[in-house]
C-alpha cells in the first residue's frame, strides 16, 4: 500500500511569508515519514468546508513546483485539475514541466470542475456540465499523450510538449486499486 497526504489549507500563523518554509517543512516531513504522494487542491479560493472562501489559497502548480524545488522522492500533483481553468495543451505543457522538473515526479488528476463561486469571483467562465465534461475527454486525451492533442472540431492547432516528460507514463495518471 502507498500512503500520502494532501495539503488543503495554507492558513499559517505567520501568513504568506511563513508559508514557504513550512510547505517545504511539510515536504521534508512527507519524505522523512516514507510517504509517496504529496498534493496539493487545485482552487483559487478555498473550500467552504475547510472554512471561508476569503482564506488564504495558493495556486497549484506553483506550490507544486517549490515543492518539487524542496524534495527528492515524494510524488507530486494537484489532487483534481479542474478543467476549466487551463485549456488542455496549456495544462499538459504545464504538467509535463512539472514532470521534468521534479525528475519524473508529476502526477495528473483531472475533473470536469464544480465550484462556480472562484469562477465568477475570478471571471473564469464556467461553462455548463456537458460543455466541461466534453473538455475532460480532450484534456484526458492531451494529458494521456503527454502533451500531444489531436485536432478537435474546436481547435485545429497541435500543441506539443517539449521537454517531454521524464519517465514513461508522465504525467502519469493514478491508478484505480485492482479488485
């Protein structure tokens, strides 16, 4: 079994300066404990569960790659990547960058989003459910050929991502456990 911890608040006492030291303190802690997986939420406001909109939340990827700047072992991602926020060949240069940077460490996990109130909030259109979960299928198909898109009906331009990934399945996908 793999075990590993997900980072969903960024509220520390000491506010935005202390936060680096202790996100890298939490890599070094995540490794040190022999965990293989450290993530991070994609959002651009937090949960309401975890507390209130207005706290503080850091962007994914950039914590994502001072993370990987500040560890060695532990697998990285973004638990889910909401769709909406990045068009697919910009998610899978992205990854991929991610990937390469931290020696072959990148991990993708994709949704169709949900939380419309950062959308509005942020002017990033949220568009209905069957329009999101047509771009979880090209996203998919972009991330799954690490950063080569086929022509849609939508867009006709290929995007490649180069450097390519470091090992032979990056951004590799989490696996669904066997039954």
């Amino acid at each position: 079994m793999r075990v590993g911890v997900h980072v969903n608040r960024f509220d520390h006492p000491g506010g935005g300066p202390a936060l680096g030291a202790e996100l890298a303190a939490a890599g070094a802690a995540a490794e040190a404990a022999g965990l293989s997986w450290l993530s991070v939420m994609d959002h651009y406001f937090q949960m309401e569960f975890n507390d209130r909109a207005e706290d503080p939340m850091l962007e994914a990827y950039t914590t994502l790659g001072y993370l990987a700047a500040h560890t060695s072992t532990v697998r990285l991602g973004a638990l889910v990547t909401g769709v909406t926020y990045r068009p697919p060949g910009l998610l899978a240069k992205i990854a991929t960058s991610l990937d390469v940077l931290s020696g072959g460490r990148a991990t993708l996990g994709i949704g169709a989003a949900w939380y419309g109130r950062e959308h509005e909030g942020l002017g990033v259109p949220f568009p209905p459910v069957a329009e999101r979960f047509e771009r979880l299928e090209e996203t998919c198909g972009s991330a799954c050929r690490c950063g080569i898109r086929r022509p849609t009906a939508r867009s006709r331009a290929s995007t490649t991502a180069s450097p390519r990934p470091s090992a032979s399945r990056h951004p590799s996908a989490p696996r669904a456990p066997r039954s």
